[in-house]
C-alpha cells in the first residue's frame, strides 16, 4: 500500500500523542495500546467523580396578578403543580430553574467551587454526584468580582480533584474540560490552552483568565478545566458566542485566584478586599520615555492617598512597583488582583524602583471598598495640549513655585489625561519647574509624552500627557 503525506502526517500525530501520554505519566488503556490509539478514559475515570452537577432554584419577582393568592388554587389543580409554587411573603411565587457544574475540592469537608452566576439568588441548590447521590447544598460564600463561589455539602464517600501549579500552565499544553452543558449531564470536551492572562471581559471585575479552545457551552460553567494529568487548572466560566453556543473562545478562572478566593469565603463568607491606596497605569514604552527609566514592565504609581497604607508605607507619586510579596508585577492590573485578593491587616513587602534607586518598603494592606485601580510637543505663550498656564506666582494666593493651569479645553489632550483647571504643575518627567519658561524647556527636550506630576487639593498626582 502507498502511503501519502496525509497518512504520515496522521502517524506522527498519534506517534506524538502517544508519547505525550508517556511523558506525561497519563495512563493509555491496554486495548487501547493495542489499536494504537491514545485514550484520556484512564485519567477520566479518576477525575470524573470530584465533577458535579448542579441545579438550583430562583424565585422570580412578578405581578401578583398572573398567579393565585394563598389558598386560592383549587384543589384540583394543586396536585398538577406539587413544586411550581413556593410560600413567600403570604402569596405563592413562581421560580426558575438553572443548571451549572461545580469541583469538589475539599472530599472531607465537602467543599465545592462553582461560579458566582450559577448560585446567584439561588433559595436552593442541589447538587447531583457522579454517582447518581443526589442533595441539597448550602452556599458557605460567594464573590461576584472573580465569579467564584463555595459551596458544602454532607456526603460520605467523596472525591476531590488534585489542584495543578498554574506557574507550569504554558499556551499549547492539552487541557479537557468537564462540565454540564445545557444540562444534559456530564459531559468531556478537549482543546489546548490558547492564552493565560485573559482580561477586558469585564473591567470592574478581578481578571486573568485562562483561554482555551475546548467546548465550553451555557452549563459548564464551574466546570472543571484540568491538564493531561487531571489535575485541575481552572474553573470554567465564561465563553464568547454570538449565539450562546461554542466558538471556541472559553474562559476560566485560574486555581491561583480560585484558591485565594476561597480562603477567604471559607474564613468570612465573602471577600474582604484590602486597599494599597494608589491609582496605577501599566509602565508603557511612552511612560518609560518620559520618566526615563530602564525598565520593561510594572505598575507606575499616578496618585497616593492620604493616610493610606501606601502613604505610610512611603510610596510616591512617579514610583513603579515591580514586585509585590515576592511576585513579579509586570502592570496594573496584574497588581490591581495581587492587592485585592490578599485581605485586609496584612504585611506587603513591596519593591519598587524610584529614579536610578531600587527600594523595599512594607505596607499594612488597608480596609474600606476601594482598591487600587488602573487609570489611565511643543509649547508657546503658556498653551499645552489645549490648556492654559500661568506662573504661580502671578495668581493670587499662598502657592508655591510651579506652573498654574488657568484653564484646560475639555476637547483638548490635556484634559483626556486628567489636567484640571486649578491645576498645580509641580515636576515635568522628574524635573522640577518652578514657572512656565522652566515648563517649556523641559517639555520639548521630552519625547511624545510628558510626565506631570501636579498637586491638587494638597495631593501629589501623576499624569501622562500624549
């Protein structure tokens, strides 16, 4: 028989993948062996089992008008509807009925990992076992900004899933995930991992999503995504679909962020967020141009508040954060996560790098709702990128040398980056100006951007002009 390119190229994929099930310590069926072909069905069968399905019930809020009040259902119809209606508030309300998947992570204590979305205003939740077992869960806590949730159950006999190091999770590796799609029962879907570090899905959220082209379909979501030796990865929890369907675009939530989360869910029920105090942009290539650093990545700190844990800390304004208890902060975001993730009364050693010199400070994470948050020439006769400067010693009032911005066009560059009216410029790119002539000089030696440091109601603050 001849054989063509394509036979060859079939060999040496599954030569290939044969190989991989060895490197990998992932078992391969002996009948399997025997028709040449690899099998995930040893690895599954140990990884099945911790994979749940879940349902629950939501109460939907209606006019009263469409339903019966109290006992008004007539007996012959009562027993058409047993579980239709539920008792609230004297009147009987509809509800709603969800599917979702979840991960037992704990067998002993019967914890459960899901998403946010699957148990939101849920007034119950049931989870079915692989093996059939069928009961009810309680929600121990649930943070909507990761989309992770807890929840326990009381069952003997359980299985828990061994989670991975997601600092070994490279783009290409084979990953399969398992889940409930459209509520059909448990379903394995394979792909590879198509990017880590996924953001933008929603920016008021905590993001670094595992991307990966493996099915995964409205019901998978807390599902598991788990590497080629079944252990787990990440929490399935989104998809892009113009139709609600698979277009091999899914997301997960990494074990790292799963794991932080649902330390303080099992601890506090929810997550108490600690705040640093600043406001931070990404250090891009204009950034570094314009403060003259040598550096490839980091958290450029553009404000710090009063009597925050980073004022005390003695973080300034134009400092770059490069590295956070230990783990490199390569932008904003990435640190955004880092700080909100770790709790509130908690020691940070944080190094960061100030002109030419590298330092180590300690900060006391703070409490309150907010966290650290990404933000985002030439001149003549005092008019910069659409606005208006002045002398401050030529405006009335205590104020000490610089440049006062009379007035900035909201149409203007200045204004898209944060210059205000009342405005005191106090630095260009580092370099302190203590009038408009000063400003000037600075401002054309720069490059395409300009570094401001401004003070504004007696704070310091950080602003990138293009």
């Amino acid at each position: 028989m001849k054989l063509s390119l394509r036979h060859f190229s079939l060999i040496s994929l599954f030569a290939g993948a044969l190989l991989a099930a060895a490197n990998t310590g992932l078992a391969v069926s002996a009948e399997a062996l025997a028709r040449g072909i690899p099998s995930l069905a040893p690895m599954l069968e140990q990884v099945t089992p911790a994979v749940v399905n879940i349902r629950v019930s939501k109460a939907i809020p209606t006019s009263s008008r469409y339903f019966f009040q109290g006992d008004e259902l007539p007996e012959e119809l009562r027993r058409f509807f047993p579980d239709r209606f539920n008792q609230q508030e004297g009147r009987r309300q509809p509800y709603a009925v969800g599917a979702g998947s979840g991960v037992i992570v704990d067998a002993e204590q019967g914890f459960i990992i899901t998403n946010h979305h699957v148990v939101e205003g849920a007034t119950s939740i049931n989870v079915q076992l692989h093996d059939g077992r069928t009961m009810e869960a309680e929600l121990i806590g649930s943070d909507e900004s990761t989309d992770v949730a807890l929840i326990q159950i009381v069952a003997e006999e359980l299985t828990d899933i061994e989670m991975a190091d997601i600092d070994t999770v490279q783009v290409g590796d084979y990953v399969v995930a398992i889940g409930n799609p459209f509520g059909i029962g448990q379903t394995v879907t394979s792909g590879i991992v198509s990017a880590l570090g996924r953001t933008g899905l929603n920016n008021n959220n905590y993001e670094d999503f595992i991307q990966t082209d493996a099915a995964i379909n409205v019901g998978n979501s807390g599902g598991a995504l788990v590497d080629l030796e079944g252990r787990l990865i990440g929490i399935n929890t989104a998809i892009i679909s113009g139709n609600g369907g698979n277009n091999g675009i899914g997301f997960a939530v990494p074990v790292d962020m799963m794991k932080a989360v649902m330390t303080h869910l099992e601890r506090d029920g929810e997550v108490r967020r600690g705040v640093l105090g600043v406001t931070i942009a990404s250090l891009t290539p204009d950034a570094r141009e314009a403060l003259g650093v040598d550096l490839e990545r980091g958290a450029l700190v553009t404000s710090v508040l009063e009597n925050s844990a980073a004022e005390r800390a003695g973080i300034q304004v134009s400092d770059i954060i490069t590295e956070f208890n230990g783990e490199p902060v390569t932008g904003s975001r990435e640190l955004r996560n880092m700080v909100g993730l770790l709790g509130r009364d908690v020691a940070a050693e944080i190094k960061l790098q100030r002109g030419d010199e590298s330092l180590s400070v300690t900060a006391i994470i703070g409490d309150g709702e907010g966290v650290a948050v990404a933000e985002g020439g030439s001149t003549s006769s005092g008019q910069f990128r659409g606005a208006q400067l002045r002398n401050s010693q030529d405006v009335e009032g205590d104020l000490e040398p610089g440049v006062y911005v009379e007035f900035v066009n909201p149409q203007g560059r200045a204004y898209g980056a944060g210059l205000r009216d009342g405005d005191l410029i106090v630095e260009v790119n580092r370099r302190a100006v203590s009038n408009v002539n000063e400003f000037n000089e600075v401002v054309q030696d720069g490059g395409r951007f300009a570094a401001l440091t401004v003070i504004r109601e007696d704070r310091r603050v950080l602003l990138l002009v293009p």
